[in-house]
C-alpha cells in the first residue's frame, strides 16, 4: 500500500482524535479493493478496503475525500454504535466538523477506460492506415489476411503501435 495512503488514514484518525478528545482504535487498512468502489468502511471488523486502481487514476481526490470518507464511517461507528445511518448526521457532522469537507456521500468514480494498444497495418492507399485491435494483429499472425477495399492490397504490419 501507498504510504501516502497510510500516512492520511492516520492523519484523519489524529484530527478525530484532537476534535472528539478521546482515542480511537486504529483499522486494519487492505488496498485490495475492485470495481467501482473506491473504498468500504467494515463497521463492525473496524477495516477499510480500499481500490488501488482507483487510487492511482484519482489520486489527489482519494487522499482528499475517500479517506476522510471512509475513516469518518470507522469513527462514527465507534462513537455512536450500530444504530446511526451510514450517511446520517452524525456521520455527516464528522465530514464537516473534523475534515471540513462536504459531505458527500459518493464512494466511487467513473471507471477509465483502460488505454488499448492498437497495431497500425497501411496499404498502397495515401491516408491508408488501419488501428488494428490486439485480437486481431494476433489473427494475422496465424495467416488470417485483411486487404484494403479500395488499393485491394493486403494490409502489412508497419511496425508502429500506438495507446489509445
Ligand atoms: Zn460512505
Ligand atoms: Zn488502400
């Protein structure tokens, strides 16, 4: 795990110590976290699971807002037990008191799409270029032939690859 992670989870857990004058029981932090959560706060285990892909896509903002987000969801549960909603005000008056950040109750971000590598094959035409896909240059490595329909010339490799 990112030790920036590490050091703002403490981080929080200090400034909700210097606000509620009391301590709190420090999680057990894992950065194992997939899909389109970038963190979950596990009440009653005291752990946090957050999303490394996530983090490494929005990085300035995870540190910013999921952290506190999820750290609040820790600490309001050891204030104030099981009974309180998971975006109600307590956990809402931790957002705002000791992070002072909006309380907003999103735990994820839109998924970015993975750049791709595309293998560029030409023909004889001037602006002949053809973006293949993965699957498909691995097709005419097994003999599988593509031609242009306008020069009627088999497309050919040219070596170039590019991320998209
Ligand atoms: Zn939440
Ligand atoms: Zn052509």
């Amino acid at each position: 795990m990112p030790d920036y992670l590490h050091a703002r989870v403490e981080t929080c857990y200090q400034q909700a110590e210097a606000f509620f004058q009391q301590p709190f029981a420090r999680p057990e932090v894992s950065f194992k976290l997939r899909g389109q959560k970038a963190g979950v706060a596990h009440l009653t285990e005291n752990k946090l699971r957050f999303n490394p892909q996530l983090y490494r896509e929005n990085r300035e903002d995870f540190l910013k807002q999921t952290v506190p987000h999820e750290v609040a969801h820790l600490v309001a549960h050891q204030l104030f037990g099981l009974k309180i909603q998971p975006h109600g005000e307590e956990w809402q008056l931790i957002m705002r008191g000791v992070y002072e950040l909006p309380p907003n109750r999103c735990h994820s971000y839109a998924v970015q799409r993975r750049a791709v590598s595309r293998y560029i094959y030409r023909c004889r035409c001037p602006q002949g270029e053809f973006p293949f896909s993965a699957q498909r240059h691995a097709l005419v490595g097994k003999g599988r032939r593509y031609y242009c329909r306008r020069c009627k010339v088999t497309l050919s490799y040219s070596g170039e690859q590019r991320r998209e």
